[in-house]
C-alpha cells in the first residue's frame, strides 16, 4: 500500500465532488448535495478561498480526502472546523483515515489553530468510534441550527 497525503489541488475538484456524493449516500442524503464543480473550484481555488483540504491518493487515484474552513470562536480563536473526512468504501480499513486526521491535526498545530470541531452524525457508530482514539469530546448540549437562503 502507497498512500500518499497531499494537499487538494484544482484539479482534484471533480473527483472529489464523486466523493462528497458518496458521502451523501452513505448519510442517507444523495438529494442534499446541491453545489457546483464551478462554485466548488471557486470556493476553494478562486480568489478568495473558504476552504481547505487534504487528500489521501493511492496508485494516482483519490481514494479519500478532508476538508476544513477557518472558523472563529470568540471565546477560543481561531479553530479548525472539519467539514468531512471520507474515505471511499473499498478503501477503508487501510488506516487512510488515520493519515488524513493526522495530517489535519498537524496543519492545525502548524497554523496555530485552538483547536479542531466537527460534527458527526449520532448513528455513524463506525465514526465516533474513530473519533474516539483521538479522545474527542461529543458535546450533547447543543443544537445544530439552519436556514436556507434562496
């Protein structure tokens, strides 16, 4: 096994948009991924960048990835919010997502982040289980909230 982690290029783009539908379907959400390859690229290669990713490549092929954005707390600082870690589902049990966390956790500490936050689904036992060997904190307390903007 060769994996290699690196940082997403534009060229990852459409790849990884095949992955964040894969995601989608495994949350039970294929009809919630709405965006665009080119508000996709432009969001995290344009001008002004939101977001931020890493991802893990065996033999050329992208078999997963990370992808975070600055969030700010004011209690806390500058934090490191994960949007989502996906490994492809041939490919997991290969300790890629353990790389790829790794490598989030090392960026976080190279700029100097508080800390990293994400949120995981209360039924993705696979999940918190990971999350559990890095001694994360689930937080019962608070509610997600959203609106949509049309």
């Amino acid at each position: 096994m060769s994996i290699q982690i690196r940082r997403a290029i534009k060229e990852d783009c459409a790849r990884l948009l095949e992955l964040v539908q894969e995601l989608a379907e495994y949350e039970k959400a294929p009809q919630e991924v709405t965006v665009t390859l080119d508000h996709f690229i432009e969001s995290g290669f344009g001008k002004m960048p939101v977001w931020y990713g890493f991802v893990a490549e065996e033999d050329g092929i992208v078999k997963g990835f990370a992808i975070y954005y600055i969030r700010y707390s004011t209690w806390k600082g500058q934090r490191m919010y994960l949007e989502d870690i996906l490994v492809t589902e041939q490919s997991r049990s290969k300790g890629i997502g353990k790389l790829l966390f790794d490598r989030l956790i090392e960026e976080a500490k190279e700029r100097k982040f508080s800390g990293i936050v994400w949120q995981v689904l209360d039924w993705n036992e696979p999940a918190i289980n990971f999350y559990k060997k890095y001694n994360a904190k689930f937080d019962d307390e608070w509610v997600n909230c959203s609106i949509e903007i049309s």
